[in-house]
C-alpha cells in the first residue's frame, strides 16, 4: 500500500516535471529561424557575373552568396564590405582598396586581392560575360599591391565606381569555382546554396567558412510563385512568411486590412518602359515614336493595371533621385496630337507587334496599352511570351519585337541604354558622349547637371516610352523584421531580416 | 454516346414536333439556347457599350442600371464583354462541330461501307490515335505550335470532334448495313457510296442531331478552357474563358467579374445538354414507350 503510493507519487513528480519542461520550452522559446520568401521569377542562374541580367540572381545571391569590394545599403549608400577601406588619389584616377584578411570562400579557399584582381579583369576583358560591362568599363588596370591592398587605375576619373563595385554584378568569385558557380555558388557570404529544385524553390543555409556575425536565419527558401493569385494565396496560407516584389497590388488592400501581416511599400529603381525597337521602321523615326509615346496615358495605366501603385516617370531615371526632373510633359497623354503627327509621318495602317513578358505590370498593361493605340488607329497584336523566349528573342538575339514592356531595377542604369546592340536599338551618339562627360565629373553639381541633361536626351529621343516607377511591394507576416522598404539594387539582405521574439 | 441507340425508322413530321414540345427538358434547353444564340446575333447590332472602351475611373463598378453587369477592372463593360463573348463562344464552336461533322461523318460511313477492308482499318485506328490524347491535351498542343488565336483554337476542337462523328456514323451505319431494305437497294445495283448517302444518311440523321447538340456543349467548354489558358480568342476579343482568367485575383474585390462569364457557360452548357437529351428522348421510340 505505502509501497504502491510511492510510485505513485514518483510517476506524478516524472509527469510533471515533463509538464515543466514543456511549458518551459514554449514559454521561451526562440524566435523562428526558417524562412521562406516568395518571388516571381526563378534565377535563370546563380552566377551574377555570367549569368545574365535576370535580375532574380542578384535578388538571392546579392550580399547573401557573394559579396563585392562595396555594398550598395537598404538607402542605396555606399558601403564597405570585402574592402574595409579605400583610398582615392587626389586625381582621381587611383583608387587603393583595403581588404579584409580573415575571409574565406564558403569552399574553404581563403580570399585574398588575387581573387579582386582575376574577377575584375574577367568582368572588363574582351571576353566578359557580364550583364553589366559598362560597370568597369573606365577600369584600366587592377594591381594586386600586397594580399590585402588592391590598386584600380582609372582611364578617366569615375566619382561612381564604389557605388559601381557594389552592384551585385561586381561580386567577387575564386577562379577556383568560377566556372561552376552557375549551379554551385561559391562565394564569400554569410549563406551557402542548400539545394535548388528547379522550378520550385532554392533554400540558402549557413556558410560554415563564413567569418563574420552568424545571422540570425538558418534556412531562407526561396519560392518561386510566377502567378499573381497562387502568390496571393500563398502569403495568406502562410506557406511564405515573405512576398518580396508582390505581383498583385489589387490585393493590397486586403492585407493592409489584416493584422497578421504588413505591407511594405518602397521605392525602387525600377523604370517600367514601353520599349520601342529604334531600328524596325516606322519605329526608327523619332517623331512615330514620339506620336505613340502621346497615345499612352501613364495614369489609366498606373490606375488600371498597377491600382495606383507607381509613379509616372517622364525618362530613364527613378524620381527619388536628387538629380531627377519631371519631364512627363514631353510625352503627355494627348491622342489628337499622337494622330496628328502619324499622319504628318505619313504612316497609315500600323501595326506592331508588342511582346509580353510574364511581369504582372506587363500583362496588366497590356490591354490599356493595346486599346489606346487602337484609338489612335495603330493595331497592336500582343503577344504573351514566356522569360526564356523574351530574354532570347526580345532581349538578345534577334530582337524580334516591335514593343516590349519591362521594369530595369539596376541603378544609374541609364548608360545601358547606350550599350552597343541593346534591346532598344536606341542611335545613342549623343547619350554615350553625355555618359563620358559624366564619367570624367567629379563635381556634384556638375555631375547632377549632367544626369539632368541625359533625362533630357533620352526623353526628347523617345527611345522608350518611360510609363511608371516600379514601386518596391512586400507583404510578409507581421513578426518578420528587418526587411529593406526601398530596393536600390536587387537585393535580399538576409542578414538584416529576423524574426521578432 | 452508348445510349444513343440506333433506330432507323423516322417518325412522322407532325409527332415529331408536338413530342419535342411535350419534353420538358428540350423545350427548356431550347429555349437557353435560343436566348443566348439571339444576344450573340444581337452583338453584331448592338452592344450599350463599346466592349473594347476604356473606363479606368469607373473600374470595378457593381452591377447597376448604367453598366447592367458592372465594369471590369479596365473599367470596360461587362455585359457588352458578355454578348460579344457569347459570340466567340457560339462562333468557336459551331465551326468546330461543323469540321467535326463534316470530316468525321463521310469518313465514318465510308468506313462502314468499306468494312473490314483496309481503309476500315486506317480509317478507324487513325481515329483511334486521335481520340487516344485527351481533347484539351491536342487543342494545347495544336495552338502552341501554331501560335494563340481563335482560329487555331477552332481548329484544335474540330480535330477532337472528328473521331467522335466517324465513329458514330460507322457504328450507326454498320448496323444499317445488316438490314433488308439495304440489301434490297444493292440488288437493285446501287453502289456502296450511293447507298449511304440516300439510305444510310437520312436514317443515322437524328443520332448525329443528337451528338452535335452535345458536342456543341463541349465545345463551348474547350472554348473557355483555351481561352484560359490564354490560347483562345486573343485579347481585346473577349471570350468567357478569357473573362474568368482575368477575374482570378480579383474574385475578393469584384466577384461578379468572376460569377457572371461562370454562369453564361454554365446556362449555355446547360441548355444545350437539355435540348440534346430532350431530342435524344424524342428520336428514341422505346424510351418514349417506357415513358408512356
């Protein structure tokens, strides 16, 4: 009898002690340290210095895979990152950089200014494969000074070339693994590449090499959700904590209005544009552009297809930009004058060929687009078309198009444009000279004259039409902190995202 | 289409017609029918709006005396979207049932004709290939490589209602073949092709009715399903199909954007499946003395 009580009572001391336990560990317990993000489009690649504009490959491998010299910061400031420091000569034509000396590559390879020198001058050869050649194009020679210092001589003084080192093309990768980084990214980041399966999702997880401050996530998946509303359901199941890019802005509302979640709404860097192929007549004739550019109504199509969710923009440069002039009047939405002056062209009968990509702001604007030339008697035959098409008919390749719609998220882009054999076929003599004349200003005031004087180019060109300012939407559950408003570059830094306690 | 049978003997005009206004279910669907035929012919006259217009102020408005089935959200009219779409829908598949028709039904009875000879066997293990994908699967297939549109959307149906119509009419025939008044007209040396085009046609006649009416259905269905999936009528025409996609993310702000293309190939479907088994009754004598 006094026997049994007692293992009784030993069972209900065990009981509850198991009890404590487990309340213990709910009362305290961690914060969450998985994380899943949802973006549009899948990486074509992950090598950003090979792979192609596909902006998705910076969006995950940018400051999380690979670092560069610089960072571009959530205020789109330069900050330092492989280099600690840097010297600039007082001509300006030297810059001296100063490396970290603990950091490794995720292989093990220590990282040292052979690595900055090898990728560098791969990025600027001849036979670079970078999306972004114009980036080191006033670079004329990368010196390893000792395994720590590394000296850029300039052709030309470059006042943008930290900020140029911190694009997520400009990342430094080992020789060793360069040629497998497509699959296998190796870089000098806090995350490694878990496992990619294709067309689904990609998770990163901790680097083990990586020296510096263990961030607080240890398994980040990236989902890729092309379609608007499995995006949306996604988020609201909770199957994403984070939507960055969200596809469907008439649904914002609806998650304003829910606790468990929080809007996000930023600027970015991207300019959406109506592209007009310059070298498909009638296309080539700067007055039938500026005729269609007078049918478009920015406002129908920030109202109509973005709910409101855009700025229009009147050239090839974002509005927050110190240096941005309003030139939306150039191109105003004034049907009779865009009739006017087709007829004054003598075109009659036009009919382009207008090419869309799966960007929801493309196939949203789509139909005001093709329903406002029609009223201005240009017949539009829209054709949908998947990424891998766009990117190897419309934007390379044989640039089969007539018009085109797309978001360029990349700063001070503007000199892409001038780029021999860029999508656009835009005649950019007068642009490329602006671009050099900039590039050897090391005033402010007279580098932000400049920038004025290239809008002003640009849009007196029409080599676009320039239609909204990409706004930067994220929806995620309430609890996730950290997560950058703006998008000055294509960017997730994961490193500054946690979740709350 | 097993049970359909076979029954060669017409019934009188005069019957016919006071049987086919007895039948509950054909009158019914005739008259669905009939109503959505009239506002797509009623489109090509009329519509309160232009459907293309853009409105964008006056997007994802309710449905109200000015825009009887709102707007969409390009602020475009829905109920103009609706008639011209029922156009699309009408026009897609009637052509397609029209190619059906008119290349499965000559080939079904020249195979009956020639049976168990080598076109036979070609005729039908063809038919067989076809019929072996799913519809949706070849009209997918046949638009993506020749490119969206409604033409080819047509196409694409038409292909997938061939094998239906072949072999309808060689089961139909073959079992006409069997019977004495055919064999009376081949003593009297009519040939094979002769012989089914003045006896067998008229007499397999009300089962193809039968079929058409449903395919017709069906192919108003495939109509909406590629135009889904964006290889339908290519935009601005409106289509149904093309309607519900683009309502998809905004099912929550504006559901009649949603509901209202869901119900015209509800009621279209609907109304054409009534008539068709109203007629299938009408055609069939036993049913109609099981029900007497």
């Amino acid at each position: 009898m006094r026997l049994q009580g007692k293992a009784n009572m030993r069972k209900s001391l065990i009981l509850l002690a198991l009890a404590g336990a487990l309340l213990s560990t709910t009362a305290f317990a961690a914060p969450r340290t998985d994380l899943t993000i949802g973006i549009q489009l899948e990486p074509t690649n992950l090598d950003p210095t090979t792979g192609g504009a596909a902006a998705a490959i910076r969006t995950v491998t940018n400051l999380n895979v690979f670092n560069g010299l610089t960072r571009i910061d959530k205020d789109g400031a330069v900050q330092p990152d492989l280099a600690t420091s840097w010297d600039i000569s007082p001509d300006g034509l030297t810059y001296t950089f100063h490396l970290k000396t603990d950091v490794k590559f995720s292989d093990g390879t220590p990282f040292s200014a052979d690595d900055v020198k090898w990728t560098l001058d791969r990025d600027r050869g001849a036979d670079s494969k970078s999306a972004q050649k114009q980036l080191f194009a006033a670079i004329a020679s990368v010196d390893v000074v000792d395994p720590a210092t590394v000296k850029i001589t300039l052709s030309q003084p470059q006042g943008d070339l930290p900020y140029n080192l911190g694009w997520g093309d400009a990342v430094i990768v080992s020789q060793k693994t360069a040629e497998t980084n497509v699959t296998n990214p190796i870089g000098t980041g806090p995350y490694i590449l878990g496992e990619w399966v294709k067309a689904d999702h990609l998770t990163l997880v901790p680097n083990p090499n990586y020296a510096g401050t263990k961030p607080a996530l240890d398994k980040v998946t990236f989902k890729f959700i092309s379609d608007p509303t499995a995006a949306s359901s996604a988020v609201q199941a909770g199957d994403v904590d984070v939507f960055s890019g969200f596809p469907a802005p008439e649904l914002l509302e609806q998650f304003k209005s829910n606790p468990d979640f929080q809007v996000i709404v930023g600027s970015s860097q991207g300019e959406t544009i109506v592209a007009m192929n310059n070298a498909h007549p009638p296309l080539d004739n700067v007055k039938v552009r500026e005729a269609i550019a007078h049918a478009i109504d920015r406002k129908a199509i920030i109202d109509g297809a973005q709910f409101g969710y855009g700025t229009p923009i009147g050239s090839f440069y974002p509005p927050g930009d110190p240096a941005y002039v309003d030139l939306t009047d150039l191109s105003n939405y004034d049907p009779a004058k865009s009739k006017q002056m087709l007829a004054d062209a003598g075109v009659t009968d036009l009919t382009l060929t207008f090419k869309v990509p799966p960007a929801a702001y493309a196939r949203a604007s789509a139909p005001i687009i093709q329903q406002e030339l029609a009223d201005v008697g240009v017949k539009v035959n829209v054709v949908n078309v998947e990424w891998a098409d766009w990117i190897a008919n419309v934007f390379q390749g044989a640039y089969d198009y007539d018009l085109t719609m797309v978001s360029h998220v990349e700063a001070n882009d503007f000199a892409a444009f001038g780029k021999p054999g860029y999508y656009p076929n835009y005649k950019a003599d007068a642009l490329n000279k602006l671009v050099a004349d900039l590039n050897a200003t090391t005033d402010p005031a007279k580098q932000i004259s400049i920038k004025q004087d290239i809008q002003k180019q640009l849009a007196n060109d029409f080599a676009a039409i320039y239609v909204f300012e990409l706004p930067n939407i994220t929806v995620a559950n309430k609890d996730v902190q950290g997560l950058w408003v703006n998008a000055p570059q294509p960017t997730t830094d994961l490193s500054a995202i946690s979740w709350k306690e | 289409m097993a049970e359909i049978s076979i029954v060669p003997i017409e019934a009188p005009r005069g019957t016919l017609l006071s049987a086919a206004l007895r039948s509950p279910s054909f009158v019914t669907g005739a008259i669905v029918t009939a109503i959505f035929v009239g506002v797509a012919l009623l489109s090509f006259v009329w519509t309160p709006y232009d459907y293309a217009a853009l409105d964008i102020p006056h997007k994802l408005r309710g449905l109200s005396g000015e825009h009887w089935f709102g707007t969409d959200q390009y602020g475009r009219d829905v109920f103009s979207q609706v008639i011209v779409g029922a156009r699309t829908s009408i026009a897609v598949a009637l052509i397609a049932v029209g190619l059906g028709v008119g290349i499965g039904t000559p080939l079904g009875l020249w195979a009956a004709a020639k049976r168990d000879t080598i076109f036979d066997e070609l005729i039908m293990r063809a038919n067989d290939l076809v019929f072996a994908f799913p519809a949706l699967l070849i009209a997918i297939l046949i638009t993506s490589v020749a490119g969206p549109s409604a033409t080819n959307a047509v196409i694409a149906i038409g292909i997938f209602n061939i094998p239906v119509f072949a072999r309808l009419s060689r089961a139909a025939a073959l079992s006409l073949w069997a019977r004495d008044f055919i064999l009376a007209a081949r003593v009297a040396g009519k040939g094979r092709a002769r012989i089914s085009i003045e006896h067998i046609l008229p007499n397999i006649l009300n089962t193809l009715v039968v079929q058409i009416t449903i395919q017709f259905s069906l192919g108003i269905l495939a109509e909406a399903a590629l135009a889904y999936v964006g290889l339908g009528a290519q935009p601005p025409t409106p289509s149904w199909g093309k309607m519900l996609a683009d309502s998809q993310t905004l099912v929550g702000l504006a559901p009649h954007l949603a509901i209202i293309p869901g119900l015209c190939i509800v009621f279209t479907v609907l109304g054409l499946n009534l008539m068709g088994d109203g007629l299938r009754d009408i055609f069939d004598p036993r049913l109609q003395r099981s029900r007497q």
